[in-house]
C-alpha cells in the first residue's frame, strides 16, 4: 500500500521566480512571501552525488571512491567559478 502525498499550501501569498544561465548548469530561485526574499542557488552538474557500482561489494566500493574523486574536482570546479563570479558582482 502505498502512502498518500498531502501537500502543505502557504499560508501567505508567494511569488516565485526560476533564474537559469544560459548553459543551464546554474540555477537560482528566488522565493518572495509578504516583502520577505529568498535565493536558493543550485548547480546541476553536482546533484547527483557520487555514487558505486559493480559485479561485487569490492567494486561497488572502487568506483565509489573513484566517483568520489571525480566529484572533488567537480565540485572545485564549480567553487572556483562561482568565486569568480562573486568577485566579479564586488
């Protein structure tokens, strides 16, 4: 049996807006509830999280660390970039 979603609604009226660059990998939404904003900033390219796969368990674990290493210099990356960016808006 499975469960039955019940879905919360805002007591206050809110306004929300998807920012999305051009590449598509940088994402901000922007949420506006009685004068009151907030930003929600998201980059595509690290949402899935590293993850392992494989005939075994030792396997399963190689490509995770691997997968692991990946994501590290992934994740730099895009640190990098979105220092950069906010060097750029000061």
């Amino acid at each position: 049996m499975e469960e039955k979603i019940t879905w919360a609604h805002p007591e206050e009226p809110q306004t929300v807006q998807e920012l999305v660059s051009a590449d598509k990998r940088w994402h901000i939404s922007k949420k506006e509830t009685n004068g009151n904003v907030n930003f929600f900033l998201s980059n595509w390219d690290i949402l899935v999280t590293p993850h392992g796969t494989g005939t075994n368990i030792s396997e399963c674990f190689e490509t995770f660390v691997a997968d692991c290493n990946a994501y590290i210099e992934k994740v730099k990356k895009i640190r990098d970039e979105a220092m950069e960016y906010l060097n750029e808006m000061e």
